[in-house]
C-alpha cells in the first residue's frame, strides 16, 4: 500500500507504542491518523484526530467505528500488563484482566472496523503481539497466555479477511522502551524503531514483523528440541 493512501486508526495512542505509530505514520504521509485512546483529550501529536476509544467496551468500538468510516489501515495496539501468575490466588483474575484488553479488545475491534476495511479496498489490520506469544516468562505468566491467545486470534483472522483482501499482520516484540516495562532495566528497543519496521510492513504487504533479536531468536528456536518454551524456570 502507498502510505499516502493510508487512513490509519490505532489504539491505545496517547503513549508508548501506540503514540509512536501515530508519529510514524505521519511522518510517512499517511493521509490521515486517527488517534485512538481511552481519553482522547491525552492526545498530543500534533495532526492526529483524537478519537474516543476502550477496547474493553463494544459501545466505544462501535461508535469510533461509524466516526472512522473511511479507515483502511487498523493497529490494534492497546494493551495492559497485570503481572499474573498462573497458581496464585489472584492468577485467574489477572488473566481475565488481560485477556478482556489483550484478546477480546482486539478481537472485538477487528470484528467491529473488518466491514470499514472491506468497504475501503481491505486494508490491513496490525496486531500487536509479543515474543511472549510463543514463550511463557515467570512472573508474567498471564499475560504470556493472553498474548498466545492474540496470536491464535491474529492467524485465524488471516483466514478470515483474506475473502475480502484484508492483509493481517502480526507483530511480535521482545522488551520496548514504554511505561509498561519501566521497572525492568535491561537493553529494550524503542519504539520509534518497532513503529518505523510496521509502517514498512505495511507499505510492503508483510504479514509479520520480527521486531527484535528476541523474537527472531525464539521464533527460530520453535522447532528446536532446546524449544525456548520448553525450558523450565530457570532452565
Ligand atoms: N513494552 C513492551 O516491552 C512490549 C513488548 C511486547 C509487546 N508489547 C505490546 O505493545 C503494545 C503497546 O504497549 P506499550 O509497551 O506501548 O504499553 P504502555 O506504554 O503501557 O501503553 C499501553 C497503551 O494501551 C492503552 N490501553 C490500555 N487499556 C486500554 C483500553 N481498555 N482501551 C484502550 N486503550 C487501552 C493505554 O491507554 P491509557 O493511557 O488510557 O492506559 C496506553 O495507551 C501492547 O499491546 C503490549 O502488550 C509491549
């Protein structure tokens, strides 16, 4: 696609991953950003239109649907972390947590804008995921279940809105530089740099982004006997 056909709505856009690809997106042409958040008023890049905008709730979707009617390219980006573990007490209600954000927000605003995509062209539609959609990482096991579950959903909608000429691309991203990760100090990519390799997905009708040394590593290593997943804590 040539960016500057581009009608791009991404979520979660106020911060972190999702303001980038608002910057980025606009500094590639595209010919108009729609900006996505909970609060639209915590938008802040200067040419987006703020859209109000909560994955968790259909009515929000529904309504930023009918205002974006003339979107060709969707990123569903918002996303949360709560930190779960799978046999603590509090295990399953964090992962209902993230799974309500992380699989059902995406799920349900692929499924509210698939008919704006068919309607301008079939587009493409951005999934962002995780290295941890292949890899459960201890302390964060919930949300590593939420991610795969994405993953799962993203290759099913492949199927789905290829009838219509949807491309689905997946993203997959080791750790990033976003408020999401601030406790954890370790070398992280940016998001400027992820957001620039998803623009050019798009433009190129790529259908997965490795974004980092991470993902293309374990992904690699997925039919591998030492499988990255298969390791147990620490092994
Ligand atoms: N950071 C990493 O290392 C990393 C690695 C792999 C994948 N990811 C994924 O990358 C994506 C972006 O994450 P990030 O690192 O940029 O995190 P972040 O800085 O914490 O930003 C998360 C964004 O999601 C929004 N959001 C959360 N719940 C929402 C809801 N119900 N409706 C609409 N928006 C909602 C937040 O809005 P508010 O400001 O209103 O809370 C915020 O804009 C997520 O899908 C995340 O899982 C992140």
């Amino acid at each position: 696609m040539d960016i500057r056909d581009a009608v791009v709505l991404v979520t979660g856009s106020n911060r972190g991953l999702g303001r980038a690809l608002v910057e980025a997106f606009r500094e590639a042409g595209a010919g108009k950003v729609y900006a996505a958040a909970r609060h639209p008023a915590s938008v802040d890049v200067p040419g987006a239109i703020p859209v109000a905008l909560d994955v968790t709730s259909a009515d929000s979707i529904h309504a930023a649907a009918r205002e974006c009617a003339d979107v060709n390219v969707v990123v569903n980006n918002a996303g949360i972390s709560r930190s779960g573990v799978l046999l603590a007490t509090d295990g399953e209600a964090r992962a209902r947590e993230e799974l309500e954000t992380n699989l059902f927000g995406a799920w349900r605003v692929a499924s509210a804008f698939a008919p704006m995509l068919a309607g301008n062209g079939g587009g493409a539609l951005v999934n962002v995921l995780s290295v941890l959609s292949w890899i459960s990482l201890p302390g964060t096991s919930t949300y590593c279940v939420s991610k795969a579950a994405a993953w799962s959903m993203t290759n099913g909608l492949r199927h789905e809105l290829a009838g219509q000429g949807t491309l689905v691309i997946g993203v997959h991203i080791g750790l990033m530089d976003t408020d999401m990760t601030a406790g954890v100090d370790v070398p992280k990519i940016a998001p400027q740099d992820v957001a620039a390799q998803i623009v050019q997905a798009v433009a190129q009708g790529h259908n997965e982004v490795l974004a980092d040394e991470t993902s293309r590593r374990v992904k690699a290593s997925l039919s591998s006997q030492q499988a990255a997943y298969l390791a147990p804590a620490g092994g």
